[in-house]
C-alpha cells in the first residue's frame, strides 16, 4: 500500500525561521535575562511588552528582562516589523522559548539539588527545596539552550498571570521625555565624519553635470563623492556638510523628468496592469430583490510618512568589513539589499538597529544606511553619519499610494443589502528592501554601475496590501470585490501604516453609512444588521455605548458618525465614533474606540498604539496630501504638507475588550481606517452631504457645497 508522508507543521510565530532556543534568550549570572528579538522599538512599545511575555513565562520580575537592540550579528530574523505582527509573531515565539527556557532550569536545578522538579519551590528565580536554594543563574550555562525550541512545553495559563495583561511603564519612555539622547541622530563616534548627498528636490532625477570648484576649498570639507549619478560630500562638522551640499545642488544641472499627471487617480484607472477578482459570490434569489442602486466614488492621495526626524544613518568599513546604524524596521533585508548594492557579501555586513523618528512603514532609513555607506567607503575607515535634509526627505522618501475607489451596491425593499462590489486603483504598497531581485534603495539607482529601480508590489492575500480589508467583513449574499494593479510609479510608493485598509475602509464604511441613509435606517443598527461576527458586533456596541451615540441631540454644524473593521479581517477589531464641529474647517472633538485584540499583554501599550493610530489617521483625514507638479514632488516643507497640531488634537478614549483566552493580536494599524471613515461620515451627517475625497480639506468641502447647490 501507498503512503504520502504527512508534511511537518509549520511552527508558530517566528521560530519556523529560528528554531534555536539559543536564538531567543542568555540567562546571566548576575540576575538578569537578555532577550533577543529580530522586531524594531519605532514608538509602539514593542520592547516592553515583549519584555512582559518573557517576564511572564520565565516566572521572573519584570526588571531582571534586558531587551537587545535588534542586531543582524546576535538577533533571530524576524523580517520586517510591520503589519501589526509583533506581538503575534515575535511574542509567540518568546513564549514557546521562555516556557521551554523555565522547564529546562528548573530541570537543572533538581539536578543540582537532588530532587524531583516536583518539590522545588520557585520565586523570581530563586528555587528552594527543603532548607536548600539555587537559582536560575547558577543553574544556566551556554549549552542549556543549545537545541531546538520544545513547542510542547507547558505555558502559563493566563488565569495565573501576574505580568501580562497588566499596565507596565513603557521601558523607551523616560528618555525620550526628559530629553536623553537615545535616537540614531544623537549617536556621536570618535572620529566621525557628517555626509550629505546632493540630490534635486524632485524624485528619480540624477545630474548632468556638477561643478564643484567653488567648494573644494571649503574649510572643514573632507571629500567629495561621486560614483555615477550619486554625489555626497563628507565633512568634520554637520553644518559644513550642509553647506557643501547647498552649494553643489545650485550647480548641479539635473536630468529632465516625464511631466507627471494633473489627475492622479484618472490616471491609476488608465494605467492599471493588472486585474484580480479578490473575492466572488453570487446568489441569484437574493439579486433578484434588488430595489434601489447606489454608486459612489472615493479617493485618497499620495500621504508621506513625515516623520518629524528625517531620516539618518551611520556607517564605518573597517578592514572590509561594513557596520550600520539604521532605523530601518528590517535589518536582515536592509543587509541584504547593501550587500547587492555594494558587491559585498551579506556575511561581510552587520546592521544595528538604532531607535529614529516613528513612521511605521518604509520612509528613508534603508535609503540613508546606503548614502552612508557609499560614503564612508571615502571615509578611510572612521565612521560616517548621513541625516537627509527635510526636503530629501519629502521629495525621496517613498510614499503611501494613492487609490481610486468604486463601490456599487443594491438594497432590498427591506433596506438589506442584496449585492455588493468594490474597485479599487493603486500602485503596489511595498517596495521594501529584500522583496525584489535589485536592492529597492534610492542611492543604487545612480551608481556608474546602476541596478534597476524596482516597481512596488502587493503582498497575497490574506494579508494583503493595496487590497487589504477590502473584501467586506460583512454577511452579503452577492459580492465582487476586484484589485486593479498599476506598475508605473508617477512617484515612489512603499508601504505607509495600514497599507490598502485606510482607503478600502474609508469607503466601505462611508458606502455603508450612504446605505444606511438611502435605507433610513440608523447607521449602529444597519451595521449589526449586516455584521453576524459576535466580537465585532460587541465593538460597536461598546463604542456607541460609551460615545451616548442613542442620546446623541442633533446641533447645527455639528455630527457624529461610525466606522468599523477588523484589521486585515483577520486581526484585531475596532470601531470608531467621531464627533465634529464644521465651520471654515473641520475639527474632530472627540473619537471614541472601542478595541478587541484578544489576550491585552500591556492594556496601556494597547491604548497607546490606538490613540496614536486615530490621531494619525486624523491628521491624514483632514490634512495631509503630497502635492505634486509637473516635475515631482511640489510638498517639501511643513507649510506645504501641513499635519495636525497638537491645538488640533481630539479627546481620544479607548475602551479594551479582554480576551485573555483567545491569541493576542497587535493594535498598531487597527484604529486607521475606522477613524477615516467615521470622521467622515460625521462630517456628513453634520453638513447633509458627503465629501468622498480625502483629506477632507475647506477647498474639497467648499467643491461638494458647490456641487450640491
């Protein structure tokens, strides 16, 4: 008889890629845990509520965990840190090796003692056993964890939780409050050089000739750098490298770029290269129902990260090796793309990540760790610090996409949704480092020896990207949901937090919430009509429950409106209340969320991430648009790319729904699309008209009054 073998399971989390329990952690004999995770600190406060899982399943305080830097010469690889899978991914893996790291000590110290595991009393780490004691640190050693992680070890129940699900003070905190220095521009070497590369204030554009005659004198100058269309200066002080570069610009004469186009989204739809139906379903009984046939349109522009630091990055090359500094959220990727770019091999390389501006997605810190490292090749081996100038970072760093949105559906005498479909027009949401066959950084593009700039990609389903929580998470008996996938790149496009879903939801929910008033029925309930998911139902109800949406009294110039979504439909659930005031502009007063992540491992982590995501997602509502002209980018400055101010933020309030028995999910993305979307439909509700294009500005408001009279 013929058998197949059945395939291994894949493990959980990120110990498919590393297995070793050595990977993970080093118990020290001075008391303390070093763990090592391959995921980034950017802002989130993933160090410290990584630190609780461990803390947790090792039975240890808090206190004695050490974070280390993730690093390509200690760390596992863990890929990027995106995609709200921190806590997923690095947490579960740090889960299964702490439980198993905990076993195998107390194993060693029954040895030690004489005993049966069974009669060994634990207590931050200190094991006793009738009149005799031992420790954790005594008891490890390097060969202790030299294996594979156990994925069978017991873990902690969370009913026994004394470290999880309780408030812990963020460990990247305090510095940053009191003004430490603690981010990669404040890093300051023996002997370090200050580069600047000189680049026009519009994308894709290299020199055609440079006269560098008037700088070569300069006081201070080291060196000027050209390899092909790529020119950097380095210096002994910051400020002479900055002038050096201002002068070169203003010599420069620079390549003639395609005349970009007027109408950015007429011209996805024109130039769309692929076509996918994401999602398909058809019941022709219920299509047949069909009574009244709404059609509407949205749109979202290109957003930049404007991160408030511009990016940066430190290099040295010491007897042919290579040593980075880089905010980068994927080290492991960012080697691997330099060591194309350099002809280098990847073994050759080390890239330490150092804490830089938040972004969340990809703005310039891989582009700088390569400037950096050009440069110090001209360093004679003493290190180089590259910070970008504000307008490099807005006319270089690549941007979220711009999207076009269709959306068609039909509803039933009742006010049911009987037929569904979404369009959507985007170029690709990723362009990250070691997700194409060249590296995707700026700088190799010009070299005399060029590599090919890379188009953006989609990542697949279920996660998704550009169509990422655009199939609808509610029950439609027909829908149709179809991703059209353009190439060309009238400017540069990686992923920006959220991807697709800040887009898809804005408009499904805002569609939802016109539905809902063709149908006349009040939006809190046309969503639970439509919504049979049990978690998501509770969201909204906790989010209406807590914003007094049923006592809500109607005031001129005034709204409130819903939005909802299940982050990728299969992360973490959040609704979403706005409350607005529209006069010349509009400001949002108050935002009420209500969250479910599963199993909260730092309630005031998972607070955190949702009020910076809805006011984020605030700020690109109302405010932020990359601003284009024939030539590129036309937004290089905060006049031009206004973000929100703190005058301008609204009372934000999040409600958690604990689920410690169910797998945690990560709270970073979850608030974007349903803060867009219920901002949106209070502006609606507060005006009786819906303004589909974002940001939702006075001028784009003024346009949907004219347009409507």
């Amino acid at each position: 008889m013929n058998t197949v073998a059945e395939s291994p399971l894949k493990r959980p989390g990120s110990l498919e890629r590393n297995p070793k329990l050595a990977q993970w952690l080093r118990v020290h004999r001075d008391g303390a845990v070093s763990i090592f995770s391959g995921k980034v600190e950017i802002g989130q406060g993933i160090s410290t509520a990584l630190a609780q899982i461990a803390a947790e399943e090792l039975g240890i305080t808090l206190e004695r965990i050490r974070m280390v830097a993730a690093d390509t010469a200690v760390s596992p690889d863990e890929g990027v840190t995106s995609g709200s899978l921190s806590v997923q991914d690095s947490g579960v893996a740090l889960r299964r090796a702490c439980a198993q790291a905990r076993t195998l000590l107390l194993k060693s110290a029954a040895a030690r003692l004489g005993v049966s595991v069974r009669d060994l009393q634990v207590a931050d780490g200190t094991v006793r056993t009738a009149g005799r004691s031992t420790s954790f640190w005594e008891c490890a050693d390097d060969a202790l964890f030299d294996c594979e992680v156990d994925e069978t070890a017991a873990l902690r129940s969370p009913r026994d939780y004394q470290v999880v699900g309780k408030p812990a003070p963020r460990r990247d905190l305090p510095d940053k409050i009191a003004g430490r220095p603690r981010f990669i521009q404040d890093i300051t070497l023996p002997g370090m050089l200050y580069g600047r590369v000189v680049r026009p204030s519009y994308n894709f554009a290299g020199p055609v000739s440079l006269d560098d005659s008037k700088i070569k004198s300069m006081p201070g100058l080291a060196a000027i750098v050209r390899d092909g269309g790529f020119v950097g200066v380095l210096a002994e002080r910051e400020d002479v490298a900055i002038s050096a570069q201002r002068a070169l610009r203003l010599t420069a004469s620079w390549r003639e770029v395609d005349a970009l186009p007027r109408d950015v989204h007429a011209w996805l739809k024109e130039h769309a290269a692929e076509h996918h139906v994401i999602s398909e379903k058809e019941n022709a009984d219920a299509k047949s129902r069909a009574a009244k046939v709404l059609e509407a349109s949205y749109t979202k522009p290109y957003i930049s990260h404007a991160s408030i630091g511009p990016s940066c990055a430190i290099a040295r090359i010491d007897d042919g090796k290579l040593m980075v500094w880089s905010h980068s959220q994927g080290i492991f990727n960012l080697r691997r793309d330099l060591a194309l770019a350099l002809g280098m091999r990847e073994d050759a390389i080390v890239v330490r990540h150092a804490e830089g501006a938040g972004c969340y997605g990809h703005n310039g810190a891989d582009d700088a760790a390569l400037d950096a490292a050009l440069l110090a090749r001209a360093a004679g081996g003493r290190p180089v610090q590259v910070q970008w100038m504000r307008d490099d970072e807005f006319a270089w760093a690549p941007c979220g996409p711009a999207m076009a949105l269709s959306l068609r559906a039909a509803l039933d005498p009742h006010g049911d949704i009987v037929d569904w479909e979404h369009e959507l027009w985007s170029n690709g949401h990723s362009s990250r480092p070691g997700r194409s066959q060249g590296p995707a950084l700026a700088a190799a593009w010009h070299l005399a020896r060029p590599h090919e700039r890379p188009s953006a990609i989609n990542l697949p389903l279920p996660a998704g990207a550009a169509d990422r929580n655009a199939i609808p998470i509610y029950d439609f008996p027909n829908q149709r949901v179809v991703n059209h996938y353009v190439h060309e790149m009238p400017v540069r496009t990686s992923a920006l937090r959220s991807l697709g879903a800040y887009a898809n939801v804005f408009a499904i929910e805002s569609f939802m919430d016109e539905l809902a008033q063709a149908a006349e029925i009040d939006a809190i309930a046309f969503h639970l009509r439509h919504l049979k998911d049990p978690r998501g139902r509770a969201v909204i109800d906790a989010a209406a429950r807590r914003a007094g949406w049923s006592t809500w009294k109607p005031v001129e110039g005034r709204g409130h409106g819903i939005g909802f979504a299940k982050y990728k439909n299969l992360g973490a659930y959040c609704a979403a209340i706005a409350e607005v005031e529209v006069e010349r502009e509009v400001r949002v007063n108050r935002l009420v969320l209500a969250v479910d992540v599963g199993l909260v491992i730092n309630p005031d982590g998972v607070i955190n991430q949702i009020e910076g995501g809805a006011i984020q997602s605030t700020s690109w509502t109302l405010k932020e648009e990359v601003k284009l002209d024939a030539r590129g980018i036309a937004s290089l400055d905060w006049e031009h790319y206004p973000v929100l101010k703190f005058s301008e933020v609204p009372v934000v309030e999040v409600e958690l729904l604990d689920h410690p028995e169910l797998p945690a999910a990560g709270a970073g993305e979850a608030a974007q699309g349903p803060t867009a979307a219920a901002i949106a439909n209070a502006v609606a509700h507060a005006l009786g008209l819906r303004v589909r294009d974002l940001p939702l500005t006075h001028e784009r408001i003024a346009v949907a009054i004219s347009q409507s009279t």
